[in-house]
C-alpha cells in the first residue's frame, strides 16, 4: 500500500469514527462509486478526501477539480494529502492550478504544499510562480518564512538561471540567507 494512502486512511478513519460508510470507500475497486462520492450532495468531507485521492492515484481526471480544493485547504494533511494524489493523476491542469495557488496573496498562507507540488512536477509554471511567490515573501517582517523557504530550496531543485536574482535577494535575509546559498550552488553556470 502507498505510504501516503496507509497514512490517509489512518487519518480518516479516526475522522470518520470508522463508520461502515467508510470501510465501504477503502474496500470499493470501483471508480464509479468514488467518483459518485464527489458529486453527490451532503458527503462528508473525509469520504470525498478519501474518494478524490484514491481516484487521483488511479489517474481518473474525475478526481481534479475536488483535489485542487484540497490543496487549497486550510488543514495541512489534507493539502499533503492531494498535493500527493495531484502528482500522480496526470492532468495537464495541475501545474496551471498550483500556480494560482501559489501566486494568490489572498491564500498565501496555505501556499506550501501547491510551491512543493510545482517543483515534484517541474512544469513551465513552476519557476515563474516560485519566483512570483519568494518576491512577494521578501518583504520586512512577512510571516510566510516556510513558503519562502520552501520556496527557495524549489528553485534551487529545478536549477533554472532565471531563479538566481530572486535567490540573490534572499541572500539578504537572515531565515533563509543559508538555503539560498545552497540554491544558487545548485543552478548550473551560464557560459
């Protein structure tokens, strides 16, 4: 079993109190039923979790639109949770969807998971986003140093030369002055 669906069913099922409804979801191989779960009024929140992520690790695009909401959720499990589930379906919008959530000023204290997911997809959307993202947090006194962390250490994984002015200006603040050396020591040189 994939280690971050054992997790998430642990998880669930203390959230759930382990009702048969969702020993039913954790038993189902039907991707009709899952998929049923998103659409039909009054699901708890733990059961569509549950369905969207099964689904997405199945590949079915059906699972989208109720994993890009749970990236987007104020509950980090749940983020981690579909931002795992996202890497594997395969769906092109991904990366447009976690740009937007990594850019949203309004959001941007749950902005972690959709920076770390952007760099697991190394789409043409991760590097502008990181960048948009680590500006914005180089303000004095932002309190967003994890997303600017993880922002910093994202650019640095994906080596892109179009990171270094950013990564430059991080060098400059103390909380992540160490992780943006690392970064620039990752980004090969231009010749």
């Amino acid at each position: 079993m994939d280690e971050e669906l054992r997790s998430l069913t642990v998880r669930l099922r203390q959230e759930s109190g382990g009702t048969p409804a969702f020993e039913r979801l954790v038993a189902t191989d039907d991707p009709d039923a899952l998929a049923a779960v998103l659409t039909e009024p009054g699901q708890p929140l733990w059961a569509r979790e549950l369905a969207a992520f099964r689904l997405g690790l199945a590949g079915d695009r059906r699972a989208f639109e109720s994993l890009v909401l749970l990236l987007n959720h104020r509950d980090p499990p749940r983020c981690a949770s579909a931002a795992h589930a996202l890497a594997r379906l395969g769906d092109p919008r991904t990366a447009r969807a976690a740009a937007a959530l990594a850019t949203n000023e309004l959001r941007v204290a749950y902005a972690l998971h959709p920076v770390r997911l952007l760099v697991d997809l190394r789409a043409p959307e991760a590097v502008p986003a990181l960048i948009t993202t680590l500006r914005r947090r180089l303000r004095p006194h932002d309190p967003y140093r994890r997303v600017a962390l993880a922002c910093v250490d994202g650019l640095g994984t994906l080596g892109d030369d179009r990171a270094r002015p950013v990564l430059h200006e991080a060098l400059a603040h103390p909380a992540l002055a160490e992780a943006a050396v690392r970064a620039l020591g990752r980004i090969p040189e231009q010749r």
